[in-house]
C-alpha cells in the first residue's frame, strides 16, 4: 500500500505509522529520500500560467475573428475620417482655441513616439557599429600578425601560436590603419623609440631573444636550419595572397584542420 505523502493533522495518520512524518507549516509530511516537498504553491502557479495562456489564446481568436476581412490600409483612412469629424464636432461646440489645442497634443504625442523609436533604431545601429568596428579591428591585427608570422619562418604547426602571441600584444590600430603595440593606454615604440612596434620587429626581436624557440624548431639533419617548403604554414604561399581579406580566410581554414 502506498503511503500517503501529507497528512492535515497528526491525529489522521495511521498508527505504527507516525514516526515517518514531519511536521512542516502545520502540517506532517512524509519522510522521503530526496525530502518530499510541498508542491502546492507551485501547482497553484502552474495552474495560473495554464488559464493565463488559454485566455490570451481565446483572446488572439476572438481578434482574429473580430478583425478578419479588415484592410489595415482602409482602416487607416476610416480613422482618419472620424478623425476629421470628431475635429468639426469640437470646433463647432468648443471654438478654434480648444481644437488647436488638442491638435497640437496629439502632433506632441505622435512626434514623441517617434523620437522614442529612433532612439531605439540609433542605439541599434550604434551597438551593430561598434561591434563591426571591432572586429574590423581584430581581423586587421590577425592579418597583419600573420603575415609578420610566416614571413620569420615560424613553423607551420606554431603559427597559431604566434599569432596568438601577437594578439596580447598588439591591440589596436592607428589613426591611419596601421597596427600598434598598446600597454594599457601607453603605446609600445621601436627599437628607434620613435614609430610604434610593428609586428615584424616585434616577431623578429622574439626570434632573436630564444624566448619561445619552439616556434622555430631546428631541423632533424645535421643542425642545418629548419626547413618547412617555400610557402610557409600549410604549404601555402602566404607571400602571393595580398589581399588582407583573403589571407585571414585562408589562415582560418588552415587553422580548421589543425584543430580536427
């Protein structure tokens, strides 16, 4: 027989059988493993969503049959129509004054419901912007690393690496496109101290350092520089693709079937 989970009283629990109730919020609920909790709350909720939900439904239907065969266009123009009389009407019984008055409250309102909506539509286009500007951005600086990268002989299983080095490196991009080395707000300069670092020197100065020369593994025959084929990482000759866009798509899928 299947014990009954919540009792109103102690009194209606059958005897031998009390030790397995609690008493919780004045009434004695049975002991389980998970703990048995009252779910009456939340069927009350579930029940309230269910008969919200069929009156919205019943609603739309009632919309829908109210409305169908209505033109929104012919509908418009009638409004309009009863617009202009109702005007006549507060003319005729309240004088020019009252009139130009509620017109111009409702040009007010609609212009305001205008602006609310622009303002909408501006920081939509404002926020799209900013995004396509920084990952504009982002792309540039790939490029740009990337290029530096196969140009210093990296190996082609380490690009991806290097890239990402360059990437905490430099950040952002100057007035004229070009990419800087940024330190927080401060810009990172040459060996000349005068332009800002580019990524040639920079990959080039990481080379020559010993810092990370597993980037440049030397070649398994007889200490002979390491060689990975003419066209660099995946084969490919990353010195024939000029267009920015092109060489970012193709280190991309390169980079798709390092990763499989």
């Amino acid at each position: 027989m299947a014990l009954r989970q919540l009792f109103e009283t102690q009194s209606e629990i059958p005897s031998g059988l009390q030790e397995h109730y609690i008493e919780k919020d004045g009434k004695w609920l049975l002991q389980t493993d998970p703990q048995f909790e009252d779910v009456t709350a939340l069927k009350t909720v579930l029940n309230q969503e269910r008969t919200l939900r069929r009156d919205v439904e019943k609603s739309f239907s009632d919309m829908k049959i109210k409305f169908e065969g209505v033109d929104p266009e012919d509908y418009r123009k009638l409004q309009d129509r009863v617009k202009g009389l109702d005007d006549a009407d507060v003319y005729d019984k309240q004088g020019i004054e009252v009139l130009i008055a509620r017109r111009t409250e409702s040009m007010k309102n609609d212009h305001e419901r205008q602006l609310a909506t622009l303002k909408r539509e501006n920081e939509h286009l404002k926020a799209t912007s900013t995004d396509l500007d920084r990952r504009w951005r982002q792309d540039r600086i790939k490029t740009a690393l990337l290029d530096a990268v196969t140009k210093s002989g990296v190996h082609e299983k380490a690009v991806d690496d290097a890239v990402h080095r360059g990437l905490s490196v430099f950040t952002d991009l100057d007035e004229k496109g070009n990419v800087i080395a940024k330190n927080g707000e401060d810009t990172i300069y040459g060996k000349d101290g005068v332009n800002a670092l580019n990524p040639s020197e920079w990959i080039s100065t990481l080379k020559s350092s010993g810092q990370a020369s597993h980037l440049w593994p030397s070649s398994s025959g007889g200490g002979a520089p390491a060689h990975h084929g003419g066209n660099g990482a995946g084969g490919i000759d990353w010195n024939s693709i000029t267009n920015p866009a092109e060489r970012l798509t193709r280190f991309r899928e390169w980079q798709a079937t390092q990763q499989r």
